[in-house]
C-alpha cells in the first residue's frame, strides 16, 4: 500500500482550502464594513458643512434680532416700529399720495384691410 505523504494528505488539503475559503469571506465582510463608514463619513461630511452653514445664519438673524429689540427699548425704535406697522403719523402731519402717470402707448393702433372689415372672420 501506497503510504499517503502528511503534506498531502486529502483531508488535510480539505481544511486548508476550507480555511482559505473561510479568510477570504472574512475579507470580502471587512472591505464591505470599512466600505459602509467611508460612505457614512463622506454623509456627515456634508451634514457637518450644511449645519455650519445653518449655524452662521441663526447667529446672523439672532445679532438683527438683539438689534432690532434695542431699538425697540427707545422711543425713536417704538416710533420708527408702529409707523412701519400701521403706517400712522404724528399729529400734524399731513398725507402724501404719489400717483404714476399712465404710460403712453408705443404702438398706434392697427387699422384694418377693408377685407377684415367687411369680412371679420377672414
């Protein structure tokens, strides 16, 4: 009988590749997870730039804002505010309307054929 050598013995050589196969669906989920969290970085990246983006324009309106109550703690602010609001004067004053002059026409106007004349539907 022929003595089967340790190196390639059947079963051992099973296990191996059985082994191997088993390393490489281990790589194949590693580069899948390290896939995920680069795409999910890249997402935050954006998401992050977005909420600065925001952030600016809330501490923008919140500086009009305190602006806009300071002026409200005067009177002159008070004043300027209901005038805008209600459009109301200080006794005394009198109303000025501005009217717009009508715009003159370009184009004179189109005289008919005789034809469209007699007949319109042409």
């Amino acid at each position: 009988m022929a003595t089967i050598r340790p190196r390639n013995d059947p079963v051992r050589l099973l296990f191996r590749r059985l082994l191997m196969l088993g390393i490489l669906i281990l790589i194949l989920f590693a580069i899948d997870g390290v896939w995920t969290i680069y795409l999910k970085d890249k997402e935050s990246l954006v998401q992050r730039r977005e909420a600065e983006v925001d952030l600016k324009d809330l501490a923008q309106r919140k500086d009009r804002l305190t602006a806009d109550i300071r002026s409200l703690d005067t009177d002159r602010g008070k004043e300027e505010a209901l005038r805008g609001q209600y459009e109301i004067g200080k006794q005394g004053e009198g109303l000025i309307i501005i009217v717009d002059e009508k715009p003159a026409t370009t184009t004179p106007p189109v005289e008919k054929k005789w034809y469209e004349k007699v007949f319109p539907w042409w």
